[in-house]
C-alpha cells in the first residue's frame, strides 16, 4: 500500500458532501437472530450550517492520529462494500437511495454476535483533497438508551435527530469508514480506491478487536502487513535523529525516554512523526527538522497502526556507552524514574584541559556485586 506524506488529515481537507442517506441497524436478538435493518428512502437534507458541521466532524475525527488510521482493502469482490462504494460514487439518487440499503445489510450481517450495539448507519458520498478525489463514507452512530429514532413523513430520518446524533461534539460512540477514489484509472478496486477507518473506542490493548467487525467485517479491511516494519522503522530512524542533533547529553537522554514512553507506555494504537514531534521537541525549528529527516527517510505522515512485535528487545533496555567499555543497562520502563544523569566538569589534566564527566545517580543502594 502508499502512504500520502500530507497525512491523514490533509486527505480530507476541501471535503465537500454531496448526498446524505441513513438506516437504521440493530442488535441481534436472545437467540443471535438477526434484525432487519429500517431502511432510509430518501436522501437526507441539510441546510448550509448542516453540511459545515457535518463535514468539521469528518474532519476532525480523520485528523485525529490516535484514531484515525489508513487499512488495507483485503475484500473487493462484488459482495464487497468497497465494491459497493465503487458503485455507489456513481449513481443517480434514486438508484443510490435504494443501494445504499445494501450497506445496511452488509452490517447487520457483520454484527455477529449479541451485545454489538444498534444505530444509524449513514452512508455519503462527496469529495476530498487537493486535486479533489470522489469519496463514498459509512458512518456507524450508536444511539444511546432511550434515543429516539425520528422520521419525516416521506421516511427521511429528521434533521433535529441526525444533528442531534452526529453534529453534537459531545458524541462519540461512532465509528467511520471512507473509501478514496485515489486513482480512476485503476482497473483493480484495491488500486484505485483506498480506506481510512476512525473508531473513538480505539485502544493499543485490545488492537481494535472489539471493532473488528466494521473495519473487517463490514468495510473489508484490515491493517497493514508492514505495521511491525513501520513500527520499528520509526524507532529506529528516531533514535538515529536524536542522536545527531546538537543538544545537550541530558537533553538527548529525556528524548530517549520520550521515545520509550511514547511506543511503550503511551495508550495511542498509532505512531506519527507530528504527533511525536508535537509532544516531545519544544523548540519549532527541531520539529521541522525531525520532520523533514523522516520524510528523508520515506517515512510515511500518515498514522501508523503500532505494532512493537519488531521492538520488543529494543525497548526492554536502555543502555548508555562510555569509554573503556563502561556501560550502564538499565529496563527501559524504570530509566527515568530511577535513574539521574548529569554532565559535571571533571578534574583539569596536565595541559589544564577540564574534561566532561557525567554523574549517575540511582535512586536505590547497591543490592549485590559480581
């Protein structure tokens, strides 16, 4: 698969929605039966601060790097939403109004087991990008207790309910998928479209498990292969940019730390060099610098998915070299809280050149010797 370097974000820039349909999908019942979905028959209409809400959600959760992540399409046979989202970007709006129930279908039948919840799927095709691209996206939007499905007399889902459920920031349980149109001249649905997922629920320790039903079931994706490659590429190209640049030893080591916490402890299922640039280089001008050294590297921009299968022994250790073979290894996990570098100014030599030394405190007394 490619990786834009604009990320996921940028991708989604200048988006514009041009139809809007919904149905609703429910849970199965006690004995795992499967509920037909209420189908939408007609498109939906928004005024103009609608659609500018509508898209700012899309927006935001798209450019979220802890949530938003590019997958790769594995279905696209004619059974296939991404086969249907090939379809639909094409048709009129009768025709499109009646095959979008297809997607509703499609769901219910991924939700496979009871306590995956009910909602609103809504279905909208649009356009992304700069140069444009034609999109088509799925919004899964699960109703709370006591939410209230409310149509119009024409069977349109009302406009009060659908601002009520995706235009209020408050809500979160909902889950989205968008095809890309990335390019049309492709004969292979895997070559011309591409995906994005975005799950609020998403968490590092259950791998999006609990919504593998949308992203595999549903959409036909799942992550990427490379992940672990991906994983380890980052890591590596980091501590090598960290390494070169021209900072203080104590500084470069809060960094290394910084890299650890953020694979390591961090809760995001995802890695991204703006995220990591944001959150650990206080000075703009270094940002820039690792950003531009990992776009050197071909890093992708894009989210990641993390997978530290590549790295575990890499971050299990810290170890900190000296001359004469002095080395200090220290679990990774427990180097910043136990242990306190500090460059000193040694003693003069016989030129009178005061060399550098470093001062190593552990936070604990000496518990055995070898």
């Amino acid at each position: 698969m490619s990786f834009s370097v604009d990320g996921v974000h940028m991708i989604f820039e200048n988006l514009s929605i041009t139809r809007i349909i919904t149905h609703e999908v429910f849970e199965r019942d006690n004995e795992r039966n499967i509920v037909p979905p209420v189908y939408g028959t007609s498109l939906v209409t928004l005024n103009p601060q609608g659609i500018e809400a509508f898209c700012s959600r899309i927006m935001d959760a798209m450019g979220r790097a802890s949530r938003a992540l590019e997958m790769t399409i594995i279905q696209a046979d004619a059974a296939s939403t991404c086969s249907l989202a090939d379809q639909l970007v094409d048709l009129d709006d009768a025709l499109f109004v009646t095959s979008s129930s297809a997607a509703a279908n499609k769901l219910t039948s991924a939700q496979g087991r009871r306590g995956l919840p009910g909602g609103i799927l809504v279905v909208f095709t649009g356009s992304a990008g700069h140069p444009s691209k034609r999109i088509v996206g799925f919004i899964k939007a699960e109703t709370h207790s006591g939410f209230t499905r409310q149509q119009n007399a024409n069977g349109s889902i009302s406009l009060q309910f659908l601002t009520n459920l995706l235009l209020t920031p408050q809500t979160k349980l909902y889950k989205i998928g968008i095809f890309v149109e990335s390019d049309p001249g492709e004969a292979e649905l895997q070559d011309r479209w591409r995906a994005f997922i975005y799950d609020d629920q998403i968490s590092v320790s259950n791998k999006l498990s609990a919504a593998q039903y949308f992203y595999e079931g549903f959409l036909g994706c799942a992550f990427p292969e490379t992940s672990a490659r991906w994983t380890r590429e980052f890591h590596d190209h980091t501590k090598d940019f960290i390494k070169q640049i021209d900072l203080p030893e104590e500084q470069k080591i809060d960094l290394h730390n910084a890299l650890v916490t953020y694979l390591k402890v961090d809760q995001s299922p995802t890695v991204q060099t703006s995220v990591f640039a944001q959150s650990y280089f206080d000075d703009p001008a270094l940002r820039d610098a690792y950003e531009q050294f990992m776009a050197q590297k071909d890093f992708p921009a894009t989210a990641i998915h993390k997978d530290l299968s590549d790295v575990t022994t890499a971050l299990r250790y810290r170890k900190v070299s000296f001359s004469e073979d002095i080395k200090l290894i220290v679990p990774a996990d427990k180097f910043e809280s136990m242990i306190r570098m500090e460059a000193i100014e040694g003693e003069a030599d016989g030129h009178g050149e005061v060399p550098t030394w470093t001062r190593i405190t552990v936070k604990d007394r000496i518990r055995k010797q070898e």
